[in-house]
C-alpha cells in the first residue's frame, strides 16, 4: 500500500542516503519547488498533470534552467549527433492533407487494419483505447479525436544494458525515432482513409502522458521503476501514440502479473544510483502507483547525459525471460485471487 504522509524529501530520508550526489554547478540552477509536488507526488485528489521538463521553450517550464544546463553541457560523440540526426530527419517527414472521402468500414475492421498497418510500419506491438481527458497536461487543451493508437518499439538489449553509455544514448535516440516513424506512417495511412489523425512522437512532452494510455491500450503494467511493462519486452521499449477518429474497438488492459511481481522485487532498487525508485507505492493525483523520485533521478540523468539502467536491470527485460515470467505470475494471480475469494 502506498506510504501516507508529508513531503518528497522527507519520504526519501526514510530510505537510504543515496550514494550518489550531483555536481553543486548543476544543483543551484534547480528551483526551490520540488519536482515531486508538481508532479502531485502525496496527492490524495486527482487532477491533470502538470509539465516538469521535456518541454521546449525552456523559459516555458519550472526547471527550464535545469533543462538548459542538460543541453548546453551535452558533448555528443559522433555516435549520438548521427542519431540525433536521424531523429530530426523523421520528426520533419511532412504529414498529408486528409482525404476528401472517408472510407467506411466496421470498427472492428478498421481495428484489424490499423494494427496491421503499425507492424508493416515497424511497430513491434499495437494497442487501442479511448483516449481521457486525465492523461493531457493541465496546460493544454484536452485533444478532441476519441481514440488513441499505441505503439512498442524495442530496444537492444545488449546496448541498453550498457547504461549509462554514449551507444546507449544513441540507441534510445534511435528508438525513439523508430517509434515516430511508427506513428506517422499509421497516420499518413489514417488521414488517406479519409479521417483525423494526429502523431504523437515524444520524448519532449507535447500535451499527452503516454504511458497511462498504453497501460489502457492492454501493451503492459507499470513496474516499479516508473516505466512500464511488457509481457514480451519487458521494460525494453519506448512508446508513440496516434490520436484519431477513425471508428475502432479497444483493447482492454492486461494484467498479467508484472505489479504483482514488483511487490517483492527489489533489483531496480537496489541498482539504481542516486536512490530514486520508491520500494513502495505512493499516492500520486489520487492514484496509488509505482514512483521514481524525480529530485534524484533527473540530476544523475542529466550529469551521464542518459540512464537507463532500471529498465535494463528489471527481471522482465532479459531476453526471452519475459513471457516464462508471465506464465508463472498468471499462477500467482490465479491463487491470489482464489484466497481472496475464499477469504
């Protein structure tokens, strides 16, 4: 159950010091908030959330100062300009104008071709569910299309594994552009049919949070590194999102087993380096969840220019070792929810 009381700060110093401590050049640009309240860390009542970093104009956002430092202490190696390259390459591929004649068929038709039309177009999973007004940035406007398309692309996990390191840098860079050529290609082939679409490409954060609609859209569970699960990859992907309103049929979320795991799983605790993952769940907007301390994990982010490593340490995400896990936590449940009902 999540911890009950007080502030970011104080809950951290109920943990361990961490090991780690950022450089005071970096620390002296960071602002007197905590990231953690903005992002409702204690928060008993939901409400929208609200923009830390990852947002462009700097000047736009709390940490703005911060985000800066990040960019302007950035020494890339040529392995990672050569990514950043390809990603401006894909996020400036034009967008057509929607067709004048919408092309009618069932929902459930158009279900089946949109996911097909995402694993042509590079995708290595496809969700749908109807887009909520509680997953947009408060200072955004709410999108209007009903249905959000989600899509998983993964990562090499012999690169990711290497984190914090400049090929994994690139490879998240890359990855990250993968799944931008995802989402435009599906709605390039949206907006052909004759219907809206709109790509969502992250990392920077345009007005949606992407992770709750791909818990939504059945691709995985939130684990407790902050990131999400998957029952194939485990935390070995990134995410991109196409809002439309095309007629489709959701999907429904999968539970199989992964929050449960987490409970007693330790390892991305324990190897993270400035201490920042919770070992408990923490009220978050009237949510109990999984949390990454946002004050510790960003400054050893931005000083190694890149992580990564909870996401390569997670049980889940060794090769092959996903899918036999949920086979054994599908048992579990099954138990959990039979003493349940006996109880």
């Amino acid at each position: 159950m999540p911890q009950d009381e007080t502030t970011a700060t104080e809950q951290r110093h109920r943990h361990r010091e961490p090991p780690y401590q950022p450089r005071p050049e970096q620390m002296k640009l960071w602002p007197e908030i905590s990231g953690n309240d903005i992002n409702g860390l204690g928060d008993r009542d939901a409400r929208r959330p609200r923009v830390i970093f990852w947002r462009r104009p700097s000047e736009s956002i709390t940490h703005g100062q911060v985000q800066e430092f990040f960019w302007s202490t950035a020494r890339n190696p040529p392995v990672v300009d050569a990514a950043w390259e390809r990603r401006l390459q894909t996020l400036a591929l034009p967008m057509p104008d929607v067709a004048p004649r919408k092309t009618e068929r069932t929902p459930g038709e158009w279900a089946e071709l949109v996911k097909k039309a995402a694993l042509d177009g590079e995708a290595d999973d496809v969700g749908i569910c109807a887009y909520k007004e509680e997953w947009t940035y408060d200072d955004r406007p709410v999108p209007k299309l009903k249905w959000a398309i989600v899509f998983a692309v993964s990562h090499d996990y012999d690169t990711l594994k290497k984190a914090p390191h400049e090929t994994t840098y690139a490879e998240v860079i890359d990855q990250y552009t993968r799944s931008a050529r995802v989402s435009k290609h599906v709605t390039t082939w949206i907006r052909n049919q004759g219907w809206e679409a709109e790509a969502k490409t992250g990392p920077l954060a345009e007005d949606i949070l992407m992770i709750p609609t791909a818990i939504a859209a059945g691709l995985g569970e939130l684990g407790k590194h902050g990131s999400m699960i998957h029952r194939k990859f485990g935390a070995n992907f990134r995410l991109s999102v196409t809002l439309t309103d095309l007629p489709l049929v959701p999907d429904q979320p999968g539970v199989f087993g992964a929050n449960l795991f987490c409970e007693s799983c330790q390892v991305c605790v324990n190897e993270c380096p400035p201490d920042a993952i919770f070992p408990t769940r923490q009220w978050v907007r009237g949510e109990p969840k999984w949390y990454v301390d946002f004050d510790r994990c960003l400054p050893y982010f931005i000083e190694n220019q890149t992580c990564g490593i909870c996401l390569a340490a997670c049980p889940w995400s060794r090769p092959g070792v996903a899918q036999n896990l949920a086979r054994k936590m599908a048992r579990r449940l099954k138990k959990v929810a039979g003493e349940t009902e006996a109880g």
